[in-house]
C-alpha cells in the first residue's frame, strides 16, 4: 500500500515531537571543521567568534509559546505603528508588544514563570547603527549608536522533528519534511529569541541528502546563520556545526553633544568630561580624539579611515570610527562625507547606557535585558524578562518594567480566571481577558514583526478562537446556534394522557384507513 | 366512482398553510422579556448581556417559528382546510348530516393544530389554550401523521359514501333553436 508523501511526512513530525530535545557536543563531532562563510571570497566575518556562553533568554523555545492567549492591538500608552525618525531622513515604525506564557493558575493565584513576561521593543525595520536611530525606551527616546554582535557557534546539535534549539539568539526549528518518491527535503525555520521570522528576508534553509538536483546538499548559509548537517532524516536533524548571531550589547544615547564638522581645538563638556580633537588629517582620512576627565586625558583614540565597502555591519570597521569613554561615545560620521574642508563630521553623545544580552536591566533590577539581533548585523529591537516567578492573587497587580504597563488579576474562580486586565502606565485599561473558559493570563499584545505577524504562525489560531469565545460570552451570544432548548421539545415528557390519546387517535386512523382500502378491494 | 377533486384539495392546502403562516406572523410580537420569549421558543443567548433582544421582528418571527417546529402545525391546518373543502364539494352526494360532521371534524382537526401552536397563548384568551394543554404532550409531527391518518380516511369514506348514493343525473336544458 502506498502512503501521501504528505501524510508519511505528518506522521513523522508527531512521532518525532515526542522526543527529548539533545544538544551536546562529544569529542567526535569537535574535530569536525567549522567553515562559516563570508558573503563572497576574501570579504571578511563580520561578527567575531563568542567565546563566552550566555544562556538566551528562558521559554526562548517554539514549544515555550503562549498558549491559547488573549489579543490586545495596543493600548494608547502602547503605541502601535510609532514612526521615529533618524539623521537621515528615514522613519522607521516601532511598536510595544508584550507577551506573557506559561501562566499558570495555582491555589487561586495567577503564577507567571520566570521569563514568561515579556516586554519587548519590537520594530518593523532592522535597527542601525551610526544613523541617529530613535529607539522606544519604555515611553521615552533613546539614541541607538553602537552595537557589538558576535557569531556563536555550537557543535553535535540535534534537532528532533518538530523541535527547536536556541543557538546565540536565535531559534532553530525543525519544520517540515516533505518527500517525493524515495526523495525527500527538511524544512529549517530560523527566528530570533524574541519570535522574529527570518523567512521574510531569508526565506526557509531545506536541506536534503537525497535531492541534490534541487537543493544545496546538507549546509545551509543565511549571512552568519550557518549550519553543517551530517544527517537528516524524517525524525531529526544532526548537525556538526550550527552559528547563530548573538546581540551581545547594544549602545543607546540620551543626550547629544554634537553632530557636525569639527576641527582641531574643538570641545565638548560632559559634566566633569570633555571631548576634544586633537588632530584632523583629512588626507589621511583620521582624526584623533581625546576624553578628558578632571584634567587628565583618560581616552585618546585615532577614528578612521573609513572604509565605505564593510559598512557598517563588520566588527573592524565600525569601531575603527567609534570612540566610548563611561557615559561619552561618538564616532566618525561616514555620511554624506567623513571629512569636508579640513574637518571631520562628528557626532558626539552623553549619557550613554548600554543594554547587554542576559544583564539585569538597569531600569528595573526585577528585568533582565536581551537585545535581539539579526544576521545583518542590525538591531530587532531589544526584550525585557522578569527575573523571578510572578505570583498574582486576586485582587493584585504587577508592574512591568518601570511601571511601563500593569497586569491586573480582578477574580479567579477555582482554575478560571474570570477577570483579568492589562493597563498601560496612564491607567487605560485593555477590555476583560478572562472568562469562563480561560485559565491563564497568557496574553500577545501589539502589532510589530513579533506580536503582529510572525507569532500568529504559531498560536494565531488559537489566540482567534480565543477571542472570538470570548466575545460570544460578551454579548451572551455564546448558545443560539445550539442551544434552542424551546418549550415545544421539551413540553414532550414521555407517555403523558395526551400522548397516549394521540397514540390511541393513530392506532384507529390506521385501522379506519385500512377498513376503507380493504372495502374497496372487495367492491372491485 | 367519485373522482376526488385533487386539484382543489391542493390549492386549499396551500391557501390554509399559508394562511396559517400568515396569520402566525401577523400575531407575532416581539417579546419583551425572556417569559414571554420562552413561550415562543426564545432562549438567553436571543438576549444581550443588557438584556436588549437581539433579533429583527422577521428574524425573530422565523426563529420562533422553525425552534417550535410550527412546520408541522402548518402541513396539519392545510390538510385539515383541504379536508373541509372536499367534504363540501362532495357533500350534496354523500348526505348532509355526514358532510356536516366531516366538515366539522376537520375544523376541530384545524384547531386542535392551532392550540399547540405559538398562537396557543392569544387562543387561550377564548378558552382554546384548554385544548393546547392535553395537547402539550404531543409531538406536533405525532399530531401532523395523525391528521394525516383522519382526513386520509375522511376521504376515503366520504367518497366510498358518495359513490353509494349516486345523485341522479341532472335533466338536458332545453336547447332552443333560433
């Protein structure tokens, strides 16, 4: 008997979804060569190699997703679709999403995980560094001008169908298999840690030992996110080597010093700091810059040359033109031009912070922070996880970071959380979450690349029928297309006097009828 | 043997359901609270939160109609009408007394519908809802087959008793020439 190649490959997916996930990395798979490659020949990486292991943010994985969640668009001090600007013109769209999963109700009290909610600053465009980027910090703007990314690599992975793996900050997933005669292709799904899909730009890798006639074999490259396979088949991939780039910090700014042509002698002040150049030697396409702090240089660093063709994703270059020193950073501007009649273009800022992947966030000591990276080397906006478990009785509320947003438990019934709310700093509250059928306060809030397209793939379906459940109880709609329980069904209880009658009334219409039909016969 | 008027039979059928029908929905109204939208087969859910109802009059009308199942009391009025009619049209032949009481057993027939029917609350003002009441118990379509059954061997009858007492035949008209 042959079986669909479609339903041979589903089978296989459930099988597989059973399985444990495995990452290890045994002595053998080490002495396998790790080859990343660069965009063409002799163009160099861009991200240097981590030689640290920072663990990615917890419930990173497809399976941690929420579950069944309740859908809010936004709230007015949530802003949607939010256009800010940079020094070039350009008007990228930020929005604020938030995310809560793995919620839980226990002992009548609303239990959210550590990890499991989420603030994340989510953009609909790659964030970049050296232009003036406005970025969202939780209602205020910030200036986004540095970032320093590295490439992780992690060797002997094994993905189970279905399953997924975190390697830097991003999340593989084994998708698909799909088989044509004996032949068969695996599908890879790449996104970041905070749910950004890489296939928009990318597209999907599929690998396939099986149809080389149509894919590229076992190795897969999407910029810095590379991957050798040694085996794969329906139930899992193995691979010896697998890269993900990690936003291991990104620079913001809130104040600028300065942005334009600058020559030798200039200075800037930046409480008890001043900025000052040294020298400018156009022609050699540099200049010197000196940090000053109670009298004493403490920082003197050569910017330049610039080197226009690795812009401004490769490590080198870009800090070859950028200077930091505590609070202080600026750089080189290569926009329009780094150098015009004997002077440099500039661009100087004062309190600066820095976000690191898997700190605390400064702001709120209860949040860690992950910047979240894309293989271009720009920016996906940056996520902010509780630290510990949340634990919320009726009655209570917790703040998200800085008080940026609340999360409401008005009434738990048993396992059911029949009211529950989120509000923005300014007090406007979202409609009521829960209901009779709810048991969580798993939530996707926002519009952006995350909560507004990417996510839906993977609980779209629920989160619609979620809502439309709950607007059915809303508007006490919820039993009119099954319900009618109507007088003239149930009036009838079984063998009452006027059943018997009817009865009786049937019994002799059918014998009068027969007695007329039978008078007939004989008259013929 | 006496040919049934089939042709009027239908049309009278037709012209009771519909009548039936139209006589429903010009009784119909909107309830305006959930008792009286019991009666006609209206539920909480046919109510918002606030308590506003949320069907159109037509709307409500059809639900009401199809939850309590008045297809079935509408097919009964009709073939109790048809009855009626044949028993009229063939009563000069089948005896007058006989007619009489076909005639009547199919209005009562007719009404015995109409008491199970969402009419049954406006019937129950002149004393027909009594009807309604032993009848409640019933399944309408049990009523419909029943009906069915006794106009069925109404027909038959009055029919067999017409054919045994054949009218003589009318005399010639004179035919004058001019």
């Amino acid at each position: 008997m042959r079986h669909h190649p479609f339903a041979r490959a589903a089978a296989a997916i459930l099988i597989a979804a059973a399985a444990p996930i495995c990452v290890t990395a045994p002595a053998a798979a080490d002495d396998a060569p790790v080859v990343l490659r660069p965009a063409k020949p002799g163009m160099p990486l861009a991200h240097p190699i981590a030689t640290n292991d920072i663990p990615p943010p917890p419930l990173s994985l497809i399976a941690d997703r929420p579950v069944r969640p309740a859908y809010v668009p936004g709230l007015p001090g949530l802003p949607q679709n939010r256009m800010v600007t940079d020094d070039f013109g350009r008007k990228p769209p930020k929005f604020d999403a938030i995310f809560i999963r793995k919620s839980r109700v226990e002992n009548g009290v609303v239990v959210i995980p550590a990890g499991g909610l989420v603030y994340h600053e989510d953009t609909w465009g790659g964030e970049v560094a050296l232009r003036g980027e406005q970025i969202p910090m939780l209602g205020r703007l910030s200036t986004y001008v540095d970032y320093d990314m590295t490439t992780v690599i992690k060797k002997d992975v094994t993905i189970p169908a279905g399953q997924s793996v975190v390697v830097g900050g991003q999340v593989y997933q084994y998708y698909a298999t799909v088989v044509h005669n004996k032949t068969a292709n695996h599908t890879l799904h790449v996104k970041t840690i905070a749910g950004t899909d890489w296939e928009w730009a990318f597209g999907s890798p599929v690998l396939s030992p099986t149809q080389t006639g149509w894919w590229s074999g076992m190795q897969f490259a999407q910029l810095y996110n590379q991957g050798k396979a040694r085996e794969v088949t329906r139930e899992k991939m193995v691979f010896d080597w697998l890269s993900g780039v990690r936003m291991d910090r990104i620079v913001l700014a809130d104040e600028k010093l300065y942005a334009g042509l600058a020559g030798a002698g200039d200075e800037w002040k930046a409480g008890n700091r001043t900025v000052k150049v040294a020298t400018v030697d156009a022609t050699a396409g540099t200049v010197s810059i000196e940090v000053i702090e109670d009298g004493k240089p403490v920082l003197t660093k050569t910017l330049g040359p610039v080197r226009n063709e690795l812009l401004i994703e490769d490590n080198d270059a870009r800090k070859a033109l950028v200077f930091e020193h505590g609070d202080v950073i600026g750089f080189l501007s290569p926009w329009p031009e780094p150098f015009k009649d004997g002077k440099a273009n500039l661009k100087i800022y004062a309190k600066a912070f820095s976000l690191r992947y898997g700190d605390t966030y400064a702001g709120d000591t209860r949040f860690a922070v992950y910047p979240v990276g894309c293989p271009t080397g720009h920016n996906f906006g940056f996520m902010l996880t509780n630290k510990e478990e949340i634990r919320i009785k009726p009655g209570e509320t917790v703040k998200g970071p800085e008080g940026y947003f609340t999360i409401a438990v008005e009434r738990i019934d048993g396992d059911t959380v029949m009211a529950w709310h989120v509000a923005d700093r300014q007090g406007n509250r979202s409609v009521n979450l829960g209901g009779p059928t709810i048991t969580n306060v798993d939530l996707v809030l926002g519009q952006g690349r995350v909560a507004g397209q990417a996510i839906l793939k993977d609980v779209g379906r629920q989160m619609l029928e979620r809502t439309y459940t709950n607007m059915q109880q809303a508007t006490g709609t919820a039993a009119s297309a099954a319900s009618p329980t109507v007088r003239a069904a149930a009036a009838g209880s079984f063998l009452s006097p006027g059943l018997l009658a009817a009865l009786g009334v049937f019994g002799l219409g059918v014998g009068a009828i027969g007695y007329e039909i039978g008078r007939r016969r004989k008259s013929l | 043997m006496t040919t049934i008027p089939t042709r009027a039979m239908a049309l009278s059928f037709l012209g009771g359901a519909l009548g039936y029908m139209a006589l429903s929905y010009l009784t119909f109204k909107v309830p305006a609270t959930a008792e009286e939208a019991e009666l006609c087969g209206f539920v909480d859910g046919d109510f918002s939160a606030s308590g506003q109802f949320l069907h159109a009059p037509l709307d409500a009308w059809w639900i009401s109609f199809t939850r309590l199942q008045e297809y079935w009391t509408t097919i009964s009025v009709g073939l109790a009408v048809a009855f009626v009619v044949f028993a009229l049209i063939v009563g000069r032949r089948a005896g007058g007394r006989t007619v009489a009481g076909g005639a009547i057993g199919g209005g009562a027939l007719a009404l015995s519908a109409l008491c199970v029917s969402c009419l049954a609350p406006a019937l129950s003002v002149v004393g027909l809802g009594i009807a309604g009441t032993l009848l409640a118990g019933v399944p309408k379509w049990l009523i419909t087959v029943n009906i069915l059954l006794l106009t069925g061997w109404g027909v038959l009858f009055l029919s067999r008793r017409a054919d045994a007492c054949p009218l003589p035949a009318r005399p010639p008209q004179s035919v004058t020439a001019s």
